[in-house]
C-alpha cells in the first residue's frame, strides 16, 4: 500500500534526479575552483585597499549607497561628543569616517581644545562604539584647530537691518520727591559744626611764623642791585686799576724827591771842595 508522499520527500526526490542529470552531462566538477584575490591601491599613494572595500568607497563616493555605521558616527557626533566630554560639547566637529580602519577625524576649535580631546579619545572611542552599534571606531585623529561652523551660528551671525535713526528727545529730570529733602535737611541739622580749639590754632600759627623765620634767615634774600651797578669782576678791574695809578704816583713823587735832593747836595759838594 503507497501513501502521498510529503513535501520532504518530493525534494529529496528532486535533489537525485538533479544529481544523476548533471553526472549524465559531465557539469560536476571534481575540484573547487580558486577564489581570486585582487589587490587595488589608493590613487594617493596609501596602503593597499581590499576589492570589497575599494567597490564600497567608489559607490560611496558616487553616492550609490551610504554607510550606515559611518553615517551614524557623523550624525550622532554632538550627541557622542556631549556623553563622553560634556566640556567640549559644540566645539569640536566630526569631518570623517573610515568604516575600514575605524578612524574618525575630528576638528577642534582651539589648540587647547584639541588637546583636551587627546587626552579624552579613550572616552570618546567607548561612547562612540555604544551609542553606534557596529561602528567599530578604533582611533580618533585630531586635526589642526578650525572654526566650528554651524547652521545656527550662521544664521545668528546674520546682521539684522539697521532701525532707522531717531532723534533722541530731551530728558526730562523729575524732581526730588518730599521725603528724600526732608532727610537731607535732618540730616545737615543733625551734623555738628567743626569746632576749633581756639588755643590749638594759636599755636600753629605760632609755629607757621617760626619755621618762616628759620628759613629766612637760612635762606636770606639777596639784595637788590641797581641796573646802572657794573658786575663784581668790573669792579675788581676798577679796583686794580686805581690801585696801580696811586702806587705809580706815589713812585713818581718818590723818584722826584730823590732827584731833588740829590741836586741840592751836589753844589754843597763843591762849595765845601772849593
């Protein structure tokens, strides 16, 4: 007695009819065939790429297909960057992605915020790899310091147009209300008058009159000479000169007395000789 056959068996019947039919027509083959390996390197000169990864990149380039892990990576930066490091939030911003060798660059807004984020990569790498799963980020490259451009920062930095000018009216300046002049009025009669000890003032003026009299006489004024007065050195010339004239006349009085003298004792001489 034959039963139906069920759907397992029906294929299991198929799978060796298929068999014998390709042993009858030779399309088995004993050995399997190489799987071809092929190498394409970077046009920049870099490390070699897979062929896989070389297809990925060119048809991520085209935009033929996005990757999912570094798409994430990139969207989710600010969120990434704000678990991680909460003190850099909006100053560092994700310029790429490399799925392959799980860097992601980065660019700071300040040296020392470049180097805050050095020192943070451990961090940053952990929080990438949870928020992202599968993104496999392995190293973070820090790039030299730029400005962080954002949508909002360019629309903030928009200048709004200028209001027209308009001419400023005059203050008025209201005045004092009642109590504020009451309690400046108590409060000039409740100040007592300076009151100055009679005795204490006599005797700085005491003193004021002595110091100036010590520093006259240290200090004595000189006298006032008159205009038509010849300088010290003309007077020592002035000086000099009668000097020299009374010396040279008393020298001539005394050189005529001799002479005269001398010829009254010469006829003397000859009278007593004679």
């Amino acid at each position: 007695m034959t039963g139906e056959l069920s759907g397992v068996d029906l294929a299991r019947q198929a799978l060796i009819a298929a068999r014998e039919a390709a042993k009858k027509n030779g399309a088995t083959q004993t050995k399997k065939p190489k799987r071809r390996t092929t190498t394409v390197v970077r046009r920049d000169g870099r490390e070699p790429l897979g062929l896989g990864s070389a297809i990925s990149r060119m048809m991520t380039e085209r935009g033929m297909v996005t990757p999912a892990a570094g798409g994430s990576v990139l969207a989710d930066f600010d969120t990434i960057l704000a678990a991680a490091v909460p003190e850099l939030a909006g100053r560092v911003q994700a310029t790429a992605f490399d799925a392959d060798t799980g860097r992601l660059d980065v660019v700071p807004d300040a040296p020392a915020v470049g180097t805050k984020l050095r020192w943070s990569a451990p961090k940053l790498i952990a929080a990438a790899n949870e928020r992202v799963q599968g993104a496999n980020v392995r190293a973070v490259h820090v790039l030299a310091p730029a400005p962080v451009k954002t949508g909002s920062t360019t629309a903030a930095a928009t200048p709004a147009p200028a209001a027209p000018d308009v001419p400023a009216a005059p203050v008025e300046r209201r005045p004092p209300p009642d109590g504020y002049r009451r309690a400046i009025e108590a409060h000039r009669q409740a100040a007592p008058p300076s009151r100055v000890d009679p005795g204490i003032a006599e005797a700085v003026e005491r003193q004021t009159k002595a110091m100036r009299e010590l520093s006259r006489r240290a200090f004595p004024e000189p006298d006032v000479v008159p205009a038509d007065t010849p300088a010290p050195i003309d007077q020592a010339r002035i000086q000099r000169r009668r000097q020299a004239a009374v010396t040279e006349a008393a020298a001539l009085r005394r050189a005529r007395a001799e002479k005269a003298g001398r010829e009254v004792a010469v006829p003397r001489r000859l009278e007593q000789t004679a």
